[in-house]
C-alpha cells in the first residue's frame, strides 16, 4: 500500500510543498484568508510570521517578552498574534496563534537564489500538532 493511500484512509490531508532552489520547502497557506507562502522548518520550535506582514494578514499585534534565536538572527524582540485562520489547502486550523518576529534575514538570504518571498514559517509546534508526515519523494506532506 502507498503512503499517500494509507495516510489518506486515516483522515490526513495531502499538502503540496514546492522545493525551493535554496533546499527548503514551501507550501501555499491563507493566513486569515489571505494567501501567502511559508517554509516547512521541523528545526524552528514554534510557527512565526514576518513583523513586515502583519498587516498584510490582519494580525492583531500583542507585545512578548520572549526573545527569539535561530538560524541568521538571535537576540530578535517578538510579539504574538492569537486567534487566527490558517488554511493550507483542506487542512483548516480555527483560533491559531504566531509568533511575530523579523524575517528580513530569511528573506534576504533566499532571495539570492529564489525570487519567493517568505511570509511565515510553519515550525515543530504546528507540525506535532497535526502528526505531519513529510514526503520529501513526492514533495508533499499529510496534516491530521
């Protein structure tokens, strides 16, 4: 039995991802039914979306404490936004909350070699959530 049929008969939802020149994998979303683009990063620890498109997504803004390190940046100040629409595909995610930091470092990075700008980051936390299985073969993964 094929992946895809097994993972399909236990209610998962097919998402495309595209491979990026860079080795990272997109996928398509709607943030709060806008369309946008985020990396798959099973190495970020929580979901973020660019400070530079809050606006973009109607995120309404709320102030952290926490600070933020990862790949290209550390020590980045953040804010939150709770209580969002996440679409990716048919994987439907009501009431969901980013964390908002700078990703002009990402951006800047990627567009080197790939036209694509990054509006947001799908991390561990999103993921686990929703068992995601990544197919890196056939350039998808399935969300429960």
């Amino acid at each position: 039995m094929q992946l895809r049929n097994l993972l399909e008969a236990k209610g998962f939802h097919r998402i495309l991802l595209r491979k990026m020149s860079t080795g990272h994998y997109a996928c398509q979303v709607k943030l709060n039914l806008i369309k946008g683009v985020f990396i798959v990063d099973t190495g970020a620890s929580s979901s973020c979306v660019g400070l530079q498109h809050v606006d973009l997504f109607n995120l309404i803004k709320q102030e952290s404490d926490c600070i933020a390190a990862g790949a290209g940046g550390s020590n980045m100040k953040t804010a939150l936004a709770c209580s969002n629409l996440l679409e990716l595909q048919k994987h439907t995610t009501k009431n969901i909350s980013f964390i908002l930091l700078d990703l002009s470092h990402v951006n800047k990075a990627i567009s080197q070699v790939d036209p694509t700008i990054i509006h947001g980051i799908l991390g561990a936390d999103y993921l686990k959530r929703y068992g995601a299985v990544i197919d890196y073969g056939r350039n998808c993964m399935y969300l429960k």
